[in-house]
C-alpha cells in the first residue's frame, strides 16, 4: 500500500504562509495607498484652502439685520427651521440660554410652576432692547401668578420667523418645554414675498420661482438634499459648490409684495388648526396674539375669523390699542420700542385677567 510522500520541509529562505499572502496583496495595497492619496490629498489641500481664502456659511443670512453688525455670525443653518440663533450669544442687547432663546437659563420644570411658552417674530423676540424690556418679560411681572403657582414665560421668539417656523418649532421643540399655555403671535413676516429668502440663501434654488416655507420644508426632507446638507455642515469646499451649482441657474428677478408669499393664506389656515389641535391633544391652553404693526393689518381677519371659529382666546392687539398714536411706540414700521413693549406687555396682562374670570 503506497502512502503520500511527506511534504517538503520549507527552506531557511522560504517565507511563512501569512509572508507569502501579505506579499501577494503587497501591489494591490500599494496601489490602493497611492490612489486614495491622490484623491484624498487634493482635496484636503482645497479644503484648507477654501476655508483660508473665503469661509463660507451653510445657507444665507435670511435676516435684514445681517446687515447690522452686532448681529453677525449669531444665526445657524437649520434644515427644518432654516435658521435658528446660536446658543449661549453673549453681545450687547443679544443673549442666549443654552437653548437658543432669548432670556434665562430654562430649568428642568418640576414643583409648582405655571409655563407659559411666548412664540412669536422679532416683536417676540425684542429687536433692539433689553430682554427684561420685552412684553413676555413685562407680562411675568405684572401678572405674577397664575392658579396660585409662579408663572415663568418663555420667550421663544426668532426674529424673521413665520407661523410655519412657530409651528415646526413647536413641534419639534416647544412642546418638550411643558407649556400650560402657548402664545402665538405671527404677522408681517407670512406676508413677505419668498424672494425675501431667495435672495439671501443661495441654496435655495431658482429665483424664477422660488419655494415659500412650506414647499422649501419639503424639499429639504429628501434624502438627497439631507445628505448634501450633512457634508455641507463638515466642508467648507462642499458649501461652496452647493452655492455654485445653485446661483448658475438662479435668474435674479425682483419680485413684487403682490407675488407668492411665505406663507400664504391657505397654509396660514391649516398650520393654526394644527397648532390648535396639538395644543388641544395636550391639555395645553392657546391664545392668540394679534400682532400689532403701525402700517400693516393683512393678517387680522384670518387670526379673528379663526379664533372665532374654534373657540380661542384672543388678544386683539389692533382694537385694543386703536387710537394710540402708534408711531410713539414703534422704532421703525414692526418693531415696537421699550414704550411699545411695556404697553403691550400691561394691555396682555389686564386680557389675562378677564380670561382667567
């Protein structure tokens, strides 16, 4: 019976089996090192490059106070809200929580507290004075408590902010805050042309027909334009050709008050119901606040005829204050002044006593 012949013994040159398999790889490896080296290297030197020479944001500066010092470099790109303000701002007239809003640090709620959270625009918010000197902070304390229990507003406003950007922020955001009662107080800002956004974010598209908030909302829910986003936040370089692909098509047109606006009236109806109903569902009490404007008056029926409708309660700023010489309490034509706020912020606390009777 014949057996198998013993394999040979390796030499004392011969290389080990991992050697000889490494050894196979060896050019294959080479040239993979080489290749990602010629690519990857380039494209950090651009990058440097390009953050040197010309850092560029995600998204334009929707905000006519762009254009203010003080208030440069304190917004950030985000996809669902467009923008929203940097946390923890420290300037002059211009300070953040953690949270990105304007006012205190906001604890954790817990023993007695009644919440109230005050969503609204740049009247909200307070452009140009104090936090202390706006009306949500005026309101806290002329009213006081509320029930019995020490009342805490939240001063949720964003200046350039629509009804759209209240409701997705309520949603995603306000709700987590554990409100007991929601102010909502939008205007001007639905009435702006889309072209007051397209003509101050190059990633928006094409000026011929630009989106308002809530067609612009849908396209930046895509897979697609989530994962452009993700890489635009990370590379300077990647920001930079967005922007250029998109300004190559844009046709720079002028568009008038009476074109397509941010929010029209239709979606101004819809986002009301489902704000109402989410503040419903909750147990959460809505009022609405009729924004009170010195030349400007577009948005009143709707927030009338609705609050009517649906049985909210509703602060009517406009008939409220008709008469007063407005131009006395605004610094321009939407932003009320100190005198302005301490009016509206007295005028709302006298309302929500008759409420609460």
């Amino acid at each position: 019976m014949s057996t198998a012949e013993p394999s040979p013994k390796p030499g004392p040159d011969a290389e080990p089996p991992r050697l000889e398999a490494w050894a196979r790889q060896r050019p294959f490896l080479s040239r993979f090192l080489i290749v990602s080296a010629a690519v990857i290297l380039p494209l950090l030197i651009l990058e440097g490059g390009s953050r040197l020479i010309h850092p560029y944001a995600l998204g334009g500066d929707p905000l006519v106070t762009g254009d203010v010092p003080e208030w440069r470099d304190t917004r950030e790109f985000d996809s669902e809200l467009f923008w929203k303000l940097k946390p923890q701002l420290d300037r002059h007239q211009l300070k953040t929580n953690r949270l990105g809003l304007r006012g205190p640090e906001i604890p954790r709620r817990k023993g007695r507290e009644y919440r109230i959270l005050s969503l609204g625009e740049s009247t909200t918010f307070g452009y140009r004075i104090e936090a202390r000197e706006t009306y949500s902070a005026v309101a806290q304390r002329k009213i006081g408590t509320i029930d019995g229990k020490p009342l805490r507003i939240i001063n949720a406003g964003i200046p350039g902010y629509t009804l759209f950007q209240g409701w997705i922020y309520l949603r995603r955001s306000g709700l987590d805050l554990e409100p007991d009662m929601v102010w909502l107080s939008f205007g001007r800002n639905d009435f702006l042309p889309v072209g007051y956004l397209s003509d101050r974010d190059a990633l928006i598209g094409s000026h011929e027909n630009p989106p308002n908030d809530w067609e612009l909302w849908d396209r930046r829910q895509g897979w697609s334009w989530k994962l452009a986003m993700g890489l635009g936040r990370r590379s300077n370089l990647v920001r930079r050709i967005l922007s250029l692909a998109n300004r190559k098509n844009q046709k720079r047109t002028v568009l008038k008050e009476s074109d397509k606006v941010r929010v029209p009236e239709d979606d101004r109806r819809k986002l009301l119901t489902l704000i109402h109903e989410a503040c419903r569902d909750r147990g959460i009490r809505l009022v609405i606040i009729v924004p009170w404007y010195p030349r400007f008056s577009e948005h009143e029926p709707l927030l009338r005829e609705f609050a009517a409708a649906h049985g909210v309660p509703l602060i009517d700023l406009p008939r409220l204050l008709e008469g007063r010489p407005r131009d006395e309490y605004f610094f321009d034509s939407m932003h009320p002044n100190v005198r302005g706020h301490l009016l509206i912020g007295r005028v709302i606390r006298d309302e929500m006593t008759r409420l609460a009777e």
